[in-house]
C-alpha cells in the first residue's frame, strides 16, 4: 500500500526553532513561568510609519485586487534603491521578484537553481530551514563545518576540500543565523574569488545586514566580487530589520533569467504578496534607518550581557557574535555530566532538561548541523534575558 504522504513532504523536518518557541509558549499559557530564546524575532513592534501606510493602503481599493505575481512595481523599485544605497549593488527593478517572507525566497532560489543531484555548500552551523529547501528542490547539501575556534568563520581552503564536480551553488550567509558570525571584507572577497574562479553560483543570505555591532561591518559578496557576474543571487526581507516578522515580506535579486523562472513559479504558488504588507513593506524601504539604529543599540547592549553572563557559567563556552541577534555557546563540556539525577548525553537532551527544570526554552545545535551547542536569541527584553540566564547559571553550576 502507498503511504499517504509523499516521500518528498514525509522527510522535511519541522522547524525546531519554531517548534521550540510553540512549546515554550503552550507551557507558558499553562501558567508556567517560562522564558524563551528560540525565536529569533525582534521584541519591537513594526514602527508606526509602517503600520500608517497598511492602515492607508487596506482603503485604497486598487490593493483589493491582484497585482503582478513578481510584486509592486514601485515597491521592486524601491527594493532596488534601497539595495543600491545599504551594499551598493546596482540592479534594474526588473531583476526583483518580491516573495511571502524570506523563506519563500530560499525555497524559489533552490527550486530555480537546481537539478536532482546537484550539491549545494553550505556552511555549518547553518540555518534550519536551508536543508530542507535544498532537499525539497531535489539538491545534495554538502557540510562545510565551523565551530568556535575561528569564531564560525569559513576558509576558502574549507570550501575547496568539500568541493566536487557536482558542486554547483555555495550559500553564504553573513551574517550568520545561528552563529552571528560574521566574515570580514577580505576573507569575503576571497571566498567570492574562488566560487567565481570555478563557475560556482552564490546564493547570499543578506537578511541581518543592518544587525551588525562593535568593529564589524556588512559586505555584500554580490559588491565584492563583480566577476560573480550574473552567477549571484541576493536574499532578503523586511521581517529582521524592521521588526516585521509577521508581515511576511521578502525578496530575490538574481539575473533576469532566474528571476523569471522563480517569477513563473511563485504565479502559480502563490501569486501575488498581500498587498498591504507590499505597501508596509515599500514604507520601511523607502524609510530611513533610525528606527533600526534604535533597535540594534538594543540588540547590541543585550548581547554583551548575554555573552558575559554565559561565560561565566562553568563549562560553557560562547564566543561574541558580531551581528544578527543570537549567541551560539558551545555545551559540550556538560555533556554526560550529572544534573537532577540526569546525565544528558547530547545538547537536545540538556536542552530538554533545561526546559524541565529551569523554565528556560533554548534550540540545540542538532537543529543547526552541529550537536554540543546551544542557539539563544537576544531579541527579547533586558529583564527577561538576564532572568532566563541567570536560570541557567544556577541550574547548570549544578552539573558534576
């Protein structure tokens, strides 16, 4: 007998960061005090400017109707100024196709780009929805592994040791979810050098771009590295810099033939984008960038407490993330160590234990490729955080 659900659907796993933060948030409307850092979501509402031009744009009766499957002209515009003006990237609106969220863009990239077989690079630890876009389109990820000796950051040499024939995409993510690493121009350029160098296709996560702190600086590989060519495709969204998560905005920016393609299958997935989330989203663009600043002065402050607060925890060790909004401190030294009459023997497992005892909702590395780490998010309020940790601190002082 055939199963009922396809092969192809029945081995796409749940999101674990979402899965994460709907069972903190069912224990917490169970009346239990817990603290979660498994979103990664700003606490900030939409600035008011956004919201105003939804509230005007859910009048307005052209925006009852459908409108071009690629998004608003004017807000494809937009997109190409606005990207023009944060990584100085030239592109004709034409080469934007505006999608339901960034995710959307991940997936439509992948499906565009690859045949059955065809490897993608991706470096570890990565993403959680990556794998699974990558595997829905019928590729093969291949593991690039960091870890925090080198702060996360990948190596050309890392690169073409994991290289094949069959290597056709390198995704490269900075800055990083989970890690909040983030490469520096030089070691960009070199990287962006040796995927052109072997006709590779880069598709570049640029989603945190504003969420950068201290010494550190975004550089976009599409800018870095003009011989890339038409080989680049660009992946962002409002959702992280503007506190807009649930307005489900986001795009693609790629030479005309694969913003065609990927046009040709969103218009029968899903058609158009709402269009007052388009409009929100075209406000946010057009904007200036003050009501980010604000939020990333607060990110910033949240994550040197969160890492020092860490640190002091015996047998955690978590290096200074320079952007997004997550710390991903290594466990393994607590693991097979006992606690409440436990021993857990992976990171999911004390993660589970943590959650138990501690009332405290972290991600383990397992969900990001590499188990014996935790991903915690800093998105959340100043008194909230050092609660959550100082949980941690207590319960895993404990482990003997």
């Amino acid at each position: 007998m055939s199963s009922r659900i396809s092969a192809r659907i029945s081995a796409i796993s749940e999101s674990a960061t979402l899965a994460v933060d709907a069972k903190a948030k069912a224990m917490k409307a169970a009346g239990r005090p817990v603290i979660g850092f498994g979103a990664g979501e700003p606490d900030f509402p939409t600035p008011g400017y956004i919201v105003e031009a939804a509230v005007e744009a859910a009048r307005e009766p052209r925006f009852h109707k459908y409108t071009p499957a690629g998004g608003l002209p004017e807000l494809r515009q937009a997109i190409a100024d606005k990207t023009l003006r944060d990584s100085g990237y030239r592109v004709d609106a034409s080469r934007v196709l505006v999608t339901n969220g960034g995710k959307q863009a991940v997936y439509q990239a992948f499906a565009t780009l690859l045949d059955p077989g065809d490897e993608v690079l991706v470096v570890a630890p990565y993403w959680t929805t990556y794998p699974e876009a990558i595997k829905l389109a019928g590729g093969v990820q291949v593991d690039v592994v960091t870890d925090e000796t080198t702060g996360y950051l990948v190596s050309v040499e890392q690169l073409e040791a994991a290289r094949t024939e069959r290597t056709k995409v390198l995704l490269f993510v900075s800055p990083s979810n989970p890690t909040g690493a983030v490469h520096p121009r030089e070691q960009v350029e070199a990287i962006g050098r040796w995927a052109a160098g072997h006709g590779l296709w880069v598709v570049t996560d640029e989603i945190y771009e504003h969420l950068v702190y201290g010494g550190a600086e975004f550089t976009s590989i599409a800018t870095a590295v003009p011989e890339l060519g038409d080989r680049v495709v660009i992946l962002n969204g409002v959702a992280k810099t503007y506190a807009m998560t649930g307005w489900r905005v986001g795009w693609l920016i790629g030479p005309s033939d694969v913003v065609k393609a990927a046009t040709n299958l969103q218009s029968h997935a899903t058609s158009n984008v709402s269009n007052v989330a388009q409009v929100a989203a075209l406000a946010a663009v057009k904007g200036d960038l003050s009501a980010v600043e604000r939020m990333r002065e607060a990110f910033d402050r949240r994550r040197k407490t969160m890492v020092r607060m860490l640190n002091e925890i015996p047998g955690v060790l978590c290096p200074e993330p320079q952007g997004a909004f997550y710390v991903y401190p290594s466990v393994k030294a607590l693991l097979g160590k006992e606690l409440r009459g436990r021993r857990p023997q992976t990171s999911a497992e004390l993660a589970e234990l943590i959650l138990e005892e501690a009332e405290v909702a972290v991600v383990p590395g397992e969900a990001f490729g590499t188990p014996g780490y935790f991903r915690l998010s800093y998105a959340l309020g100043d008194d909230d955080l050092v609660e959550g940790v100082s949980r941690l601190q207590k319960l895993l002082s404990e482990a003997v």
